[in-house]
C-alpha cells in the first residue's frame, strides 16, 4: 500500500485566514465637501429655487461744482443696484445591497474575519463623501455632475485625467457632450491612479472617444443641472452665467481672478494672485478673508521644490555621521501663508484660492437614510412576486452649494505639473 500523502490528510487540516482585511480600493472621508457647511441664513423650501441677493452697483453721481455752489444745476443722483441669483437643489441616491448568505455566513467571529453587513453600513458614508468630493471639487465640478473628460479608451478601459473622480462599482453616464447623445453606461471594476485609468467590467460603449464626458448616473446631461462646484464658480472672464445670473450682464461682477502661469510656480506667482484679490475686492477685505488654497498633491510638491531650490547646507556645522536628509518627514501645510487643502480628487495643475466663508450649502433633505414608516431596509422581489433573498438601503439627499463672493478668491492654472507627478 502506498504511503499517505497530504492531498488525503486535506479533510482534517485546519485553514488559516489572516484577521485583517485589507482595502484595496481609496476609501476615505471628504476633504473639501465637508468644509462646506450647511448656512442657516438661506433654506430650501420644497423644490422651489432659492434667492441669493447681490448689490452689483454703488449708489450716487459724484461731479464738480465749477460754479462753486454759486446757483449751479447739481443734477439727480442715483440709488444702489441689486440682482439675485437662483439656487435649486439637485438630488442623490445611494443604494447598497447584499443576500440573505452574506449576511448568515459573516454573522459571528467563528465564521468570518468580518461581518459584511456591518462592513456595507459602516463603509456607506465613506462612499458617499469621496463620491461628493469628486464632484463638487474634482476635474468636472461644472454643475453638470461631470465627474472627468475621456482622454483615450483601451481595451475595457478608459484612460481619464484623474482617475481618482471615480470608485470602484460605480455606474458612470458617458455622454457625447452637454445637451449631446448618451452614448451608454459602464461600470467601474477597479481605478488605477498610476496609469490614470478606470477598468470597465465590461467594453468600451460604441461612440466613446477622447473628449466624451463622464458623468455621475442618473443626471441629465445639460449644463446647470446638478451640483454646482468649483469650476462652476472659480471662472474668469464673462460668459456665461453665476447662479443664472448673465455675466455678461455686469461685467467684472462675476468674474474669479485668475492667472494662468503657463510655466513653474513660483512665490512671485503666488504673491501676484493675492495681489489680484485685493484689486478685486480691496486690501483690508483681502486680509481679513480667510482663504485657503486647495489642491491636490502635484501642486504641494511644486510649493515645496520652490524651496528645496534655495536650500544649502554648511557641512562643517552638521554634527553625526549620516548625511542631511534633505527633506523633512512632512511636506509644507502652507502657501504663502495660507492653509494648503491637498485633496486626492483635485484637478492637475490648478491652485483654487477660496473664502470659505463665503461659501455654503443649502438642503432640502438632509443626507440620511431613506425610511418608509421608520423603515429603513428593504427587500428585493423576484421574477415571481415573491420576496428575493436580498436586503438593501439607500441614503438619499437635495442639496446645493454657492458662493457668495465670486471675486474674493481666486485661481492659478496651467501651472507646470512637476516630474513623477
């Protein structure tokens, strides 16, 4: 009889499963979304659009009196010039699911590492504000819900400009262009940052090409008609509209300063923006904003190689054996003084310097569980009619943002992106 060998001791053998789970995908809380907090001077009444007052014109006729206030005509005056712009809150879902099996197999320590119900709840909210965050403060944040612009396809694949926009199982619209054809949906199967790419669970959608935009699931398609966020806002120049406001309308108004660098960030560069605020809104208004500079980590290097350019060290001074480590362990946290906001989500390239104050967000449904009668989790029914052996939950909201002050902040872009980045 032939010896035994493992392959027959298989049924005894005991199976180790290491107790840490390991994410593999980006899963974290907001950077910018969160700091936009909920103002309670303007509400959202049901679904009508709500008011946002601006006085776009001063009042008076100054003029010289040649006659010397000697029985001269001193002419009419004129009054302060008021507008407003609307804000209507755009809506959002979120549904997770899971069977009856994933819930009955993870439900202890002795049959699994983790519970899966307990991970799909706790998990949930981070979706959530990394998915926000991409479209309030990401590459697209144009009110459109855009989320990225379509750079090249590969096979099952979609090279994008920043493929942290997106997370992995997320249904994506890819659209010919605003107000243009759906050309169809994908989903995400996994983003890889490095090489800028989302992976498809599927092909590529016929009519997908460089340019074709991706939005958020669901939306429209036409400008103006989802969230409104940075590049919304943080626009120069006169076309278009602020809050439905034609810009053109007044011209100057409406309008964020901005420089474009076209070259290596440098603290000249830097001043200069500043600078462009206080000829916007004036110098002690300027001071006394409290502006920070968001970013992602392309921008935070090329402030730190601005100072690793003047660094020098006097080795005759240094004590120890090991040579100066030239960098400290953490990268700078300021610009020009400013809180530097690094955000993952952030486009390439640009510098948004904002006033949160003026800032806010309106709701008229907070971000919360959807319930039914205090019923928040809901079967699934099958082909038959009969209840399937699935659970799910949604978190659905209305929400908008606005800002303001339109010229108390300001942006750098087409800064060189630095080597590696």
């Amino acid at each position: 009889m032939a010896a035994g060998n493992v392959s027959q001791a298989l049924g005894s053998m005991q199976e180790y499963v290491r107790p840490d789970l390991e994410i593999l995908m980006m899963l974290g809380p907001s950077r910018l979304w969160k700091r936009i907090t909920t103002r309670t001077d303007v509400k959202a009444v049901s679904n009508r659009p709500s008011r946002i007052p601006f006085q776009v014109q001063a009042g008076g006729k100054l003029r010289a009196d040649p006659t010397g206030f000697n029985g001269g005509d001193m002419g009419t005056g004129s009054g302060p010039n008021e507008t407003y712009g609307q804000l209507s809150c755009t809506s959002f879902l979120y549904c997770a699911s899971y069977t009856a099996a994933a819930d009955y197999n993870t439900d202890s320590d002795e049959k699994a590492i983790e519970s899966y119900v307990k991970l799909t709840h706790t998990q949930a909210l981070d979706v959530v504000a990394q998915a926000m965050d991409a479209i309030f403060a990401g590459v697209g944040s144009n009110g459109s819900n855009t989320l990225d612009t379509v750079v090249s396809t590969t096979t099952d694949g979609l090279v994008v400009t920043n493929a942290n926009e997106f997370y992995s199982n997320q249904d994506v619209d890819c659209w010919s262009a605003l107000g243009g054809v759906l050309l169809g949906t994908v989903t995400v199967l996994t983003v890889d940052f490095a090489n800028k790419t989302i992976w498809l669970t599927g092909p590529v959608p016929a009519g997908v090409v460089a340019g074709t935009l991706l939005l958020v699931s669901g939306s429209a398609g036409q400008a103006n008609s989802g969230l409104a966020g940075l590049r919304a806002y943080q626009s120069a120049g006169n076309t278009g509209s602020y809050m439905g406001i034609q810009k053109s309308s007044f011209p100057g108004d409406f309008s964020t300063p901005n420089i474009s660098v076209g070259g290596t960030l440098t603290p000249a560069v830097a001043r200069a923006v500043e600078a462009q605020i206080e000829g916007a809104i004036g110098i002690e208004k300027a001071d006394q904003s409290k502006i920070i500079a968001h970013c992602n980590t392309d921008m935070r290097a090329a402030w730190e190689n601005t100072g690793l350019n003047v660094q020098h060290l006097i080795y005759n001074e240094m004590k120890g054996d090991s040579s100066a480590d030239m960098l400290k362990r953490k990268p700078p946290l300021t610009i020009a003084g400013r809180e530097m906001l690094v955000n993952e989500h952030a486009a390439q390239g640009l510098i948004d310097f904002l006033a949160l104050e003026h800032w806010f967000r309106i709701e008229s449904k907070k971000l919360d569980l959807y319930d039914v009668g205090g019923q928040t989790l809901f079967p699934e029914y099958g082909i038959s009619g009969g209840l399937a052996s699935v659970d799910m939950f949604y978190y659905n909201w209305s929400c908008q943002v606005g800002s303001g002050q339109p010229r108390a902040g300001a942006y750098l872009s087409n800064v060189s992106v630095p080597k590696f980045y």
